[in-house]
C-alpha cells in the first residue's frame, strides 16, 4: 500500500502530520524491515503524534505503553486476576470438594488438585497489560512505547526478547509469539542514555525542533484561523526564545498553544503587552521568564505591527 516514502509522506499528511523525507525514511523502513523505530529529541516535537498518525493512516489500533520509573513487566506485559481466581474458588468450592473426595492422604489431595490448576491459570484469568495485547492482537497494530528513558534499565533490558523475537513467554502457559508483528515505535526524550542493545534493534530518527518555515506550515495547518502576519510573527518569537539559554524551551506543542491563545484573544498582531501577558503559555519557568522578558524589552517598549525580534535578522515573508 505504502511503495515509496512519498506514499508515507501522503499518508501522514491525511492525519495533518508534516513529515520531513528522514521521517518518512525511518517509518517506510520500520514497515517494510520489522524493526522499532527508535525517536529521539526533544519534549513536544511531535515524537509521540508521529506514532498515532501513523496508526491512524495506516487504519491500525494504536496500543501505547507509558513508561514511568518503576514500570515492571508485569504492569508492561500482564497480571493474573487473582480476585476473579478467588470469586471462582468460592464458586467452585463443592466442585473442588468432589474432586477431593476420596483421597487418602494429603499429598494425594495435593496431586489431585494439582491437575486442576489449569484451569485457573488459563486464558480466562490472564488480565494483559499492553505489550501482550500487542503481541496476541488479531490483527496488526502500532505498538507506541513511550518515554523509554524514563523506565529503569531493567525494564528496558526485559523489552530486548520482545524486540528481538516479538514473544513473550508467561511462566504459566509457555511463550507466546505474536500473531501479527506489531510495527513498534520507541521515544525518548533523552533524559538517561539508552542501552547499546537497544538501540541495535532499532531503526534510530532525531526529531529536533523544526526550522521557522517548517514550523509555520504547522501553525497554518493546525490553527488555520490565526492571521497570516500573526502567526509568522508568533514563530519568529518562539523561535528566538529557543535561541536562548533557557531551562526549558518553548515545544512545538507549545507554539501551537500560543497560536490558539492569541487567536481566542483576538489579536491581529504581536504587540509588547500582548507578548509580555502570554508568554507564560510559552515558559514554565520563573527564571526563564524573566530572562526573555528583559530580552524582548530591547529595543522599542512597543514593537510595531510588522515586529522583529531584537538582535534577530527578519526571515522570508510567507504572506
């Protein structure tokens, strides 16, 4: 269905994701090769929607795991129902007394009960977590393993078997192997260095904050109703801000945001009171705050309608 990185290129473009070509590669790779997709880069540039516009294009249930620190396989992989067990124990009480009856000792009553325990743990009893519903799925989906690097190295060295081997093996009932192989995207928002072996098996992509008209063809597509003028303005401010040494840069997600904030405030264009009232939907930190703020000072104490930012050569006009 999807023949060339053009073809990837379109489809993501139906689920208004703007794919540059290294994106497009690394996805038409990961299909046609089997392996994870490894993305890296930054919080909020759009790691993560890659990943659902994709599923969405390609018409395939999207599954996300959410790691956090202290993820184990089993919330990962999946859990026994041990109250549904117990539930049924206590249905099944005079079952098991019959099946019991007779036995001459203790450990004949054990053995007998032993040939039983399959019963409750079967399938009916097996609660799973994300990476089994992956890999047991009757039909293929976009396994979304998100912000690897923030789980523990053991639980990355435990995803090994399944990017290897896509199987999972449950004490229990032996090892499962997938019906569908799973196209699988990992993120990471480069909080700790990811194991060697992990990354080995996996197609690798940098997505890094996009150029100032990459990013305005977002907020056109995005936020379709901000004036032309305002909106190439609000990029040249984010873009700047990133220019700076801040704690935390402004996301794409946040850009958007903005974008949405000025819109609802009716604004037609960037003036010094407007920035200066908004900018907390761009910064989350005090600190860095107030060091945009006595950058954006500068200058003129109200910027024109046509606004440059100090310091900043004016990019290609896009209206």
């Amino acid at each position: 269905m999807y023949n060339t990185i053009e073809d990837v290129k379109a489809a993501l473009a139906t689920r208004n994701y703007i794919a540059t070509d290294d994106i497009a590669t690394v996805i038409f790779l990961a299909e046609k090769l089997g392996k994870p997709a490894l993305v890296e880069g930054p919080a909020g540039v759009g790691k993560t929607e890659l990943a659902k516009s994709w599923a969405g294009a390609t018409g395939k249930p999207l599954i996300r795991l959410q790691c956090y620190e202290g993820l184990d396989e089993s919330k990962a992989l999946y859990e026994w129902e041990y109250a549904k067990q117990m539930l049924y124990t206590q249905l099944l009480r005079d079952k098991l007394q019959d099946v019991l009856a007779g036995a001459n000792s203790l450990t004949e009553a054990a053995d007998r009960l032993a040939l039983e325990e399959d019963v409750f743990f079967s399938d009916r009893f097996l609660l799973p977590r994300p990476l089994l519903k992956a890999i047991t799925a009757p039909e293929p989906v976009v396994l979304l393993i998100d912000e690897i690097d923030r789980a523990d190295a053991e639980f990355e060295a435990f995803l090994l078997e399944v990017l290897s081997d896509f199987q999972v093996t449950v004490p229990e009932l032996g090892t499962i192997s997938a019906v569908h192989q799973p196209v699988v995207v990992l993120t990471s928002n480069n909080t700790r260095e990811l194991s060697e072996a992990l990354k080995r098996r996996c197609l690798y992509l940098f997505v890094d904050y996009p150029t100032f008209e990459a990013e305005l063809d977002v907020v056109r597509l995005k936020v379709p109703d901000l004036q032309e003028k305002l909106a190439a303005q609000a990029v040249q401010v984010v873009q700047r801000l990133r220019d700076m040494d801040l704690k935390k840069s402004p996301s794409v997600s946040e850009t958007l945001d903005w974008a949405k904030a000025l819109m609802m405030l009716n604004a037609d264009h960037l003036d010094q009171d407007t920035l200066e009232n908004t900018l907390t939907v761009l910064l989350k930190h005090e600190a860095d705050l107030q060091k945009a703020r006595r950058v954006l000072r500068r200058g003129d104490s109200a910027p024109p309608a046509d606004y440059d930012l100090p310091g900043r050569r004016r990019g290609p006009r896009n209206n």
